[in-house]
C-alpha cells in the first residue's frame, strides 16, 4: 500500500451489468445530441459515462459500518475500518502494540481480522505516510480509459447494450441506429405514397433516403439526420418497402416489384425435415463430407481457397433457382446488412465484367440472381463457380472459368413416363469445368420440373428415396460402389436434402454396407427388391 491511488475492481468491466441508470443516460444523451446513434457508439458513450461516475465515487464514497482507513489516524480494539485501496474490504482491530522500528518515529501497529477471515498489520499513529494524503484516482489505470475498455471489452458490452435497448419501448432501431420515438418527425401517408410513386417510376429502386427526401420534398434544412431517420422508420413500418442497402447504407425497395425469389425461397431450396435419420456414427466421415461441398442447410460446410476468394460446385436446386448457398465461409465475401433481410447488390462477370443484379437473402440464406447467367455459359450441376470479393463495396466477382465447350462422358438424369429418375453415362455438351463427383446434365429440365411442382418425391421418405438413387447409382460402377457424394448430388435433383440427413441414413440402416472412406453400397436383399 505505497501509494494514495484508487482503482476499479480487476473484473468491473469483465463482468460488466447493464442498469436502469444506464438506461437513463443513453435515453438523455440521445435526447441532447439529437442524432441517432448505433449501438457501438452508444457503447461508447456509456462506457466513458460510467467512468466518469465510478471515479466520482471512488472519491466521495463515505465508508458506512466503519472508518476509512488511513495510517496517521488513531484506533481502538473493535472498530472496523473500510479500506478503500483494497476494493472496500472491511476488518476490525483486535490488537494494538507499539512499533519497534528504531527509524521511524514512534507509532502502533494494529491487527485486523478480515470479514474473509485473514488477519493483516497496519500502521497507526504514523504521521509521514503517503496514504495520509487525500485518495486520488490512478489515472494510469487502463479501466479508466475508454478507448482500451472498447478495444478490449466493447463487443460484450454492445451485446449487452443492444439487447437493453431492444427492450425499451421508447426506443426505436434503424438501420442499426437507435432514436427516442418521442422527438420523430411525422411523417404522414401522404408522404409514403409519393415514395412509392418514386421507387415505381426508378424500376423498383434502390434508392437512398436522401433522394427520396428531395423527391417528396421533405424539408431537409431543419435536423435532416433526424428528418432522415423518421422517415426511414415510417418506411420500415409500412409493408410496401424494404430496406436492402449493406450496412452503414440505407437503400429503399418497392416490395412488390422485387423478384418473386427474392421475397419467396424458390421451390427447389425448400427443405421439409426429413424425419429420423439417425444419429453420427462417424465425426470424422461426417466432417469429410461436408467440407467436400457447399450446402446452406450445413453451416460450416465448405472452406475458403483463399482470403477473399471460394470455389463451389453447384447442386441442381442452386442451378435451377439461379442461386449460391450462404454458408458462414461464403457470407464474408457478400455485403452484409445490420438488420435487413434482403441486401441488393451487383455481381459483376470476373471473365467479361458484365453487371447482374444480385440479392442476400439472408433470412433463408442463399444468393439471387444468377439464373439467366448459368443459362447463357451453358453452366450444369456440378460446374464450377469462383466468388472473389469485389475492388468497390456493394460488388462481388464471379467467374465459371475459361475452357472451350467439348463433349465428355458425364452422368446424365433421364425422366422415365413414370415419373422415375435413371442414370445413364453419356457423352455431353459440357462448358467450363466440373467436379465429376457433382455432375448431372438433366436433358429435359420441365419434366424434372414438374415432378418437384407435384411433389413427387417430398411424400416419400428419405430412406426409400436414397435406396431408389442408389440403385440407380450403383448400375454406373462395376463394383456397385456409390459414393456419398455422388449420392448427395443426386438426391437434391428431387428433393432438397442436406448432406449430414444422407449420411446419417448411411450409417444407420442395415440396407445398407460402408466400404469404407465415402463409398458404401446396397445389401444384395435391397437391390433385387
């Protein structure tokens, strides 16, 4: 105890709690700045309002039960005594003796027994110490400073935070900002019909709010930013608009002119749970298989080839809907958005830079936008499709790879008169480049079509459609070998499936034998049925 200095507990913001005080400042700070705030710059404040008030505290706290503890005073046996430097702890002297220490002037030492049960020396009497002088805060201390609190504990605190405010009722959220509802501009019907009438004429959108604001001729000269966050919340609250811009940019929709699978997961991405299909028998097969493809229904499928970059192979319900997978590796590489569902965006032709419109659709987690693109390079399930990061925001790069069309044996889907599914291996047209694992050409798509629209398969069980692909499948090898990947290709031409349900059906049915690796094949018994 060689100094005067006070400083918080070692856990204070560790263990940080959100109080109705807090609550109370961020709701008055907003109402003084009159600007809407996210919630990291609320963090922000609050975490520099709490450390002005901790150390106007430290200083002026009056101990209570007991007498504040500095060497120069005098004591009694049995009074308590609060010391400040050691977080507040309390103690009560049970012994008093003179000091023997010859180059000192005379003073006591006292005993004190500790609430924690530990006993400790002080000195009393003793004039010349530098705890007798007034406690004073130590400024060196990094819980004192707001900037390496955020650094280090602002992402937990946000967290907190946020979800405070989300439970105020007074409080509303755009956009990722926050604003009291009492101070919003009105915005009336009037004015929301005249944005509808813009986004119609501009093909939908996007538009940014200020646009909109000059359009409709909102006044922008008093607190704009406050003019600008009211009315995109009357949008938000209205049905007919969607906010898609990335986050730190708001950019307004007209709903209903948004592609039909925008607003609705196209057919072939609907997934109906598949019922029991066991449990994993092997973490480490499991795993394999799932890193092998890029599935939205299996988070952490897939890796990235590089930082900013990811090589797909395509599943027939992606290639038929014009869509990409978001997995947690591939979402890094599109815009992201604080709150909206949907983000528009523009994919942008790595090999001709041509532009396409594309959307997130977060919510549903997949990418739209690329049907008529797969379409015009004469792409198939099982081609190759690069995403790379794009030099400006709001642009991803996509790019199928150069190769001249040649024609190569590849596993062909053909639609018998029955509604059935055979496999055949035929010399096809094929463009860019394929994982041969993933590869089907289906030549007449509208009969496949059509058997998803009647939902041929979605009434049967899983385990009669895997039995059905498998022998199919296991006609194309000599050995009758299927691979668990060629069978997660196939299966998801006719109904949407993950590939952990298909394997866990592997590895849990007696119909069924492991040749080891990812190759498993029928029992004798199945395949004559």
């Amino acid at each position: 105890m060689g100094s005067n200095n006070l400083s918080l507990q070692e856990d204070y913001w560790r263990d940080f709690k959100f109080e109705n005080e807090d609550l109370e400042f961020l709701y008055n700070h907003l109402l003084e700045i009159e600007l809407p705030q996210t919630a990291e710059e609320l963090t922000k404040a609050l975490i520099s309002n709490r450390i002005d008030h901790e150390i106007q505290s430290l200083l002026t706290q009056k101990p209570t039960g007991g007498f504040r503890y500095q060497p120069g005073d005098s004591y009694k046996i049995s009074d308590m005594l609060v010391f400040p430097l050691l977080n507040g702890i309390k103690g009560k002297v049970i012994d008093i003796r003179p000091a023997n220490n010859p180059n000192l002037a005379a003073f006591d030492v006292i005993t004190v027994d500790f609430e924690n049960g530990s006993k400790r020396l002080f000195a009393s009497k003793l004039a010349d110490h530098a705890l007798n002088q007034p406690v004073k805060v130590d400024e060196s201390d990094p819980a004192f400073n707001p900037e390496v609190v955020f650094n280090q504990y602002g992402e937990q605190i946000t967290q907190n935070v946020t979800e405070n405010l989300e439970a105020a009722s007074d409080l509303v959220r755009i956009a990722g900002r926050w604003f009291p509802r009492a101070l919003l501009v009105d915005i009336g019907i009037g004015h929301l019909n005249l944005v509808e009438a813009v986004l119609d004429m501009n093909n939908g959108g996007p538009l940014p709010t200020r646009t909109l604001m000059e359009q409709i001729e909102l006044p922008t000269d008093v607190n704009s930013k406050l003019t600008e966050f009211s009315l995109n919340l009357a949008l938000e609250e209205d049905g007919r608009f969607d906010e898609v811009g990335p986050a730190g940019e708001t950019l307004w929709y007209l709903r209903k002119l948004e592609p039909a699978g925008v607003q609705e997961p196209p057919l072939t991405l609907r997934y109906t749970p598949a019922g029991q299909a066991g449990e994993i028998q092997d973490e480490e097969l499991a795993n394999q298989l799932i890193k092998s493809v890029v599935d939205e229904l299996e988070p952490e499928s897939g890796k990235m080839d590089k930082a900013d970059q990811v090589t797909i192979s395509l599943i027939y319900p992606h290639w038929r809907a014009g869509t990409l997978p978001l997995t947690k590796a591939i979402r890094k590489l599109f815009p992201a958005a604080y709150e909206a569902p949907r983000v528009q965006f523009k994919f942008i032709d790595a090999d001709t830079n041509d532009e396409i419109s594309g959307w997130v659709v977060r919510t549903n987690k997949y990418v739209f936008g690329l049907r008529d693109w797969y379409q015009a390079l004469d792409l198939m399930p099982g081609n190759y499709v690069t995403i790379i990061r794009g030099n400006k925001p709001g642009e991803v790069l996509i790019s199928a790879g150069k190769k001249k069309p040649s024609r190569e044996w590849v596993r062909t889907a053909l639609i018998g008169a029955d509604g059935g599914v055979v496999f055949a291996m035929l010399k096809q047209l094929v463009s860019g480049t394929l994982d041969e694992r993933m590869a089907v050409m289906i030549p007449d798509v509208n009969a496949l079509d059509t058997l998803w629209e009647n939902g041929n398969f979605t009434r049967q069980s899983i385990d009669t459609i895997i039995k059905k692909i498998m022998k199919e499948q296991a006609k194309l090898n000599p050995q009758g070998h299927v691979h668990a990947q060629e069978l997660y290709s196939a299966v998801n031409l006719i109904r949407r499936c993950p590939p952990q349900i298909i394997l866990n059906v592997l590895q849990n049915r007696d119909w069924v034998s492991h040749l080891g690796d990812l190759y498993f094949r029928l029992n004798e018994s199945d395949e004559e049925a």
